[in-house]
C-alpha cells in the first residue's frame, strides 16, 4: 500500500491504494469479518449493506474463502443491497437477486430471511410503498453498519446517477444512458438493458456508519479523481461521500492513476526527479501553458509548482531540449525497427531485419482499433506478422446479426445450420442464453469480420488465429474465470512463433474485463517460457484498448500515420459490421467505433503538435512492458 504526504491538501475523501484489487479487498475483508465477529462476541446482530457489478466479486470471493477456512460465519448478518433493475424477475441471469445468490449467498450460511434485496418486480403502482417498506426495514434493523460501494462511470453509487439530490432515498429512477450502454454487453444489447431501476438513496447510504467505495482499473480514474478532489455536486452523487465522517475509498493503482498524488506528485511533496518524472512534468507543464517545449523558461517552472526540477536538473533550455529529445526519439514510421539504420536512439532495434512478430487482440476489433495503421506497416515493411484472436467475442454479436448472416446463408442455397440457427433465434425469449450452436455462429461471424478487417491491412489469411479461449466460452460478460488450459493455449502459440515483438493488450484495465482477463493469461504464459532463449530478445509493446491513448510521458513509440493511412483504418475498422456502435460512448457526438479510434489518434497528433514536434495527420501509441525477471516491473 502507498502513502505520499501532502495529498490531504487535495483529496477531501480517506483513500487507500493497493497495489491491485486483491490486495485491497483482502484487507477489507478482514476489516468486514473483525466487526462481524466483535458482534457475534457480543451476541449482537450485523448489518451489511451489499453492492452488486463486476467491483464487489473479488471481496466476495475473499468472504467465501474466509467462510470456507477460517470458520467466518454470517448467521447473525442480515444483509441489504442497494438496489435491482426494474421490470425483471429475480431468475433473470441479470438480475441482482440472481447475482447476489450466485456471488455469495449460495456460499456461505446466511440465513435466507435476513437477506433483503429491492423488488424489481413489483407492479409499478406499488414501488412507491415497496420502498418505503425497505427504508423501514433498514432502521428496524438498527441502520447499516457497513456498506460496500462500487461506482459507475457516471459517479453513481448504488444507481444514484447525476442528478440524485444528497436527501434522497430508496425510489425508482431512470438508469443514465450511459450506465445502460455500460450494461449492454451483459444484456446482449442496450435496447435489453431495463430503463429503470429500485436505488437506496444517498441519503440512505450516508446512514451507514462505515462505508467503503471499491473501484478498480483505469476506465474508473477520471470519476475517482473528481469525487475524491472537487467540490461535491449533484452531477456527481459520489462526491457527497465526501461529507461522511467514516468513509473510505478502496482503490487499484490504475483506479487511482489519475489523483493529484499520482498524476503530478511534485505538487504534493518533494519527489525524486527521475528522468521519466521529469519528463512527465516538463510535458505537463508545456500542454498546460500551451508553451512548446523549447520555449520554456526558468519562470514558467518556478511559477507552476517545479522550482526543485529546475534547480536540480535545469537550466529550463536545457531540461527542454532533453525531453524535447526523448519525445522525439519515441517517433518511428518503423515500428519494426529500421534496417540498416543506427538503431541508438530508436525505440526499435535494426536487426533482425524481418522480425516474427505477433499481435494479440483479446477481442477481434481491439487490434484494428488501437494499431491498424501500425500493423500496415509491420506487413509491409516485410516483417512476419501473425494476429491471433484470444477469445471469440461470440458474446458481442447481437442476435440480429445472427439473424441477418443466416437469413444470408438459405437464401444462398446454405446448409442446414442456418434454419437451425434462425429456429433459434425464433424461440430464444428476450432473456435466454444462446446455445453452444449460436455462440459458435456468432463466432463464425467475428472471425469473418476481423478476416476481411485485416486484408485492409494486408495481412494474409493463413496469418491469421483464433485461440477461442476456453474462459470466455464458458463465461459471461464482467464473470469470466480463467485458468489453466487458457495460459497454456497461450504459451504453445508465443511457443510455436517464438516472436521478436509482440503486441499486447489490457493491463491496466477493469480486473473483470476480457483485455484485463486475457492480459492475466498472457502475463502467465510468458512467465512460464522465461527461460526460453527467445525470450531475452523478445520485445514486449502494449497497446490500448479502452478508447483512450497513452499519456505522452508514457509512450516509448510513436507511429505516425499518413492521410491515406487513416483512412485505410477506418476501413479495417468498419469491417467490423457486428460491432458497429456497439461500443461504449466516450465521446456521444461520435457514435462509431472508427469515429473514436481515429478521433483519439488526431487527439495525440495535435498534442505532438503542441509539444513543437512535427504535426502529423494521426499516430498511434505504444509502450514498452519490461519481462518481469522475478516479479512483475513495468
Ligand atoms: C451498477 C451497479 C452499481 C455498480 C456499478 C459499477 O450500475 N448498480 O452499484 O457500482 O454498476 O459496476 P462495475 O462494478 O461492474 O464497474
């Protein structure tokens, strides 16, 4: 766990991080059976207020295993959620009544009559009372003494979403378009994803005497940093966390990546001024000023908070000149490493002249996203490129698409899997799982579209794998488990190429997302080869996969794409037809997949631009993970 002083001056909320999300639930865990047990001493009854999402998994895992070895028990626990979708049954697989039983009830001995979760089915006459009851219900217990938070990419707590007053208590609400867009892949589509929803109030979650906010992974940064360090507002319902007397927030690394402390340390102590610190101030500093590098002076440090850099590192035209070097040593149109070039200063090296190199992409679409334009140029620059598909991404296709490729395939005459297929999709309810039959159709359809994505890149067919990882076939959506036979399927590929560079995805993400699961095995099965000779002269690149780019401090190379490039992207992209505006919205005015990923490459243009680099059309990011020798360093 970190501790940085001087981070009191901006953080108006207690925040602990650890170094990934079991640590941390680890430790709250224990805090949780401590206060159960103190009750159980003293004959007491124990009120645990309950949350539901991908978050809270991990902690309840950890309750199980304590239940399991450690003889925790929970009989004199009664437990409340926070809420429940509404208009669905609790047997819906989406229900929080199903997930709750699913996720810990089922495994541990909680008494059934002291679990107490909002009804989402009741008629719409009766929320009203059916809420009051549940408040009721809550203060004859004696209050919640603890409650569990995750938080949704809207700053929702529980399903408060922007808007929710500081008073308000348990009631029906309309979900943001965003958390619906969130729940969509769980849902199979938005258009499943229930409008309304039974929420606790925040005012009934400030009642709890303890509470604790769990937020792991990158994509929760930007919402953690503004309920931690602004003024609390109505847009943001858990910023009114703020005002609790006993409240912590329980963070990742990566959740907590954008807090002051993390983001520019040197305005909250006195940091070591390493180069890579220094060459995320100095670049800071110049896109705040809206300076270019070079033109930085002595006064533009003192008056921004780096005095110390300056003194110690400076003069300013010196320091400028060093990072205004490094930044540009991470460009290369040679993503490969350029043959017969002196290779000192680039992020690649020159030999061997024609690299194996191997892309994966744990969902097809990811690799074209984040590295269309890059891959282009890895095939032509002669290089042997193989992309493997780690999961299928069956889950992702909407059953119109379905319908829509096998209506295709009998009118052409096809076999009989399409009338099988469209008997299906005819029978299946709106809430049914899809049979192994129609998972491997949608599956079917992904790789078709990620084949006719990378001939726009040029990459041959027969370059092409698709490992289907057994986790995500036996999985759902924010639940996948993985385990053996993926690791292994994994290290027999990177086995089978021994590549000179890989291209990888997803470790700083969500815990429970598909990158964040496929990173987990890659991590496993390179660890297992590290004695392998190919190893040592194995360059390891990350590329991003949440819509986002690398900060400019990160990145160790940069591809600049040409005009023609972008839009041959585009095109790779568009190939995608099940995926198109399925994705999560970052900004809405761009509601297409390409539209973003291509927006987000001229977004890091324009910041090389304002750095006073060279100003290119769009460049895409990657940075260097480091083999872990023992641990894991990056
Ligand atoms: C839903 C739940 C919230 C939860 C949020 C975040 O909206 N109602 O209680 O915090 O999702 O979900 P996740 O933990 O999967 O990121």
């Amino acid at each position: 766990m970190s501790d940085r002083s001087g981070q009191e001056l901006y953080e108006r909320i207690p925040v602990k991080v650890f170094d990934d999300a079991q640590a941390a639930v680890c430790e709250v865990a224990k805090e949780i059976a401590a206060a159960i047990r103190l009750r159980q001493n003293e004959d007491k009854p124990f009120v645990l207020g309950l949350a539901t999402g991908s978050t809270p998994v991990p902690l309840y895992r950890e309750l199980i295993r304590m239940h399991r070895e450690e003889g925790l028990r929970f009989a004199n626990v009664t437990t409340f959620n926070l809420d429940e979708y509404f208009g669905i049954d609790g047997r819906h697989p989406e229900s929080y009544h199903r997930f709750m039983r699913e996720q810990l009830f089922d495994h541990i001995d909680l008494p059934e009559s002291q679990i107490n979760i909002p009804q989402g089915a009741v008629a719409r006459d009766e929320v009203f009372e059916a809420c009051q009851a549940y408040e009721e219900k809550i203060l004859a217990c004696g209050g919640i003494d603890v409650q569990i938070l995750g938080i949704g990419r809207t700053g929702h707590i529980g399903f408060n979403e922007p808007g929710s007053g500081p008073s308000s208590r348990t009631r029906l609400v309309t979900l943001d378009r965003l958390t619906r867009q969130d729940a969509a892949r769980d849902f199979q589509g938005e258009h499943n994803v229930p409008r309304y929803a039974v929420t606790m109030g925040v005012e009934t979650i400030m009642d709890a005497r303890k509470v604790y906010l769990l937020a792991w992974g990158r994509s929760k940064a930007e919402v953690v940093k503004a309920a931690v360090e602004d003024a609390p507002v109505e847009s943001l319902p858990a910023s009114f966390l703020q005002e609790h007397l006993n409240v912590s927030f329980v963070l990742d690394t990566a959740s907590a990546s954008e807090l002051i402390r993390y983001k520019c340390p040197w305005l909250v102590g006195f940091p070591e001024w390493t180069p890579e610190l220094a060459r995320e101030s100095v670049t800071h500093l110049s896109l705040k000023l809206g300076k270019p590098l070079l033109k930085l002076v002595d006064k533009d440090y003192q008056e921004n908070g780096l005095s110390e850099l300056v003194t110690e590192k400076g003069p300013a035209y010196g320091l400028n000149i060093r990072v205004f070097n490094e930044v540009q040593h991470t460009i290369t149109g040679w993503p490969g490493g350029k043959p017969d070039a002196d290779d000192t200063y680039r992020p690649e090296r020159a030999l061997p002249a024609r690299k194996r190199v191997l892309v994966l992409s744990p969902e097809p679409q990811d690799d074209v996203l984040s590295m269309a334009a890059t891959l282009s140029r890895l095939v032509a620059h002669g290089h042997e490129v193989t992309v493997a598909y780690l999961t299928s991404g069956n889950l992702g296709v909407p059953d119109e698409e379905a319908n829509w490729a096998a209506d295709l395939m009998q009118e052409a005459g096809g076999a009989s899997i399409a009338s099988e297929v469209l008997d299906e999709l005819d029978a299946k309810g709106a809430f049914s799982e899809d049979s192994e039959k129609l998972r491997r159709f949608k599956s079917y359809i992904r790789r078709n579209e990620a084949r006719a994505s990378l001939e726009m890149c040029s990459l041959p067919k027969g370059c092409i794998r698709f490992l289907d990882l057994p986790f995500y076939e036996n999985g759902r959506y924010r639940r996948f488990e993985t385990g053996e036979s993926d690791v292994a399927a994994t290290r027999t590929l990177l086995q089978e190429i021994r590549p000179h560079q890989v291209f990888v995805t997803g470790e700083a993400a969500d815990p429970s997302s598909v990158q964040a699961k496929c990173f987990s095995v890659f991590e496993d099965a390179i660890r297992g080869l590290s004695v392998e000779p190919w190893i040592d002269d194995c360059y390891v690149w990350l590329y991003r996969s949440d819509g986002r780019e690398w900060e400019i401090h990160q990145v160790e190379m940069s591809v600049p794409c040409s005009p023609d490039e972008v839009k041959a992207k585009a095109q790779a992209i568009y190939q995608h037809r099940s995926q198109r505006s399925q994705l999560p919205v970052m900004n809405p005015e761009q509601s297409e997949a390409w539209e973003q990923a291509i927006e987000c490459n001229r977004e890091t243009a324009a910041l090389y631009d304002r750095l006073g680099l060279a100003e290119y059309e769009a460049i895409e990011c990657f940075v260097r993970w480091k083999m872990p020798s023992k641990g894991i360093e990056k």
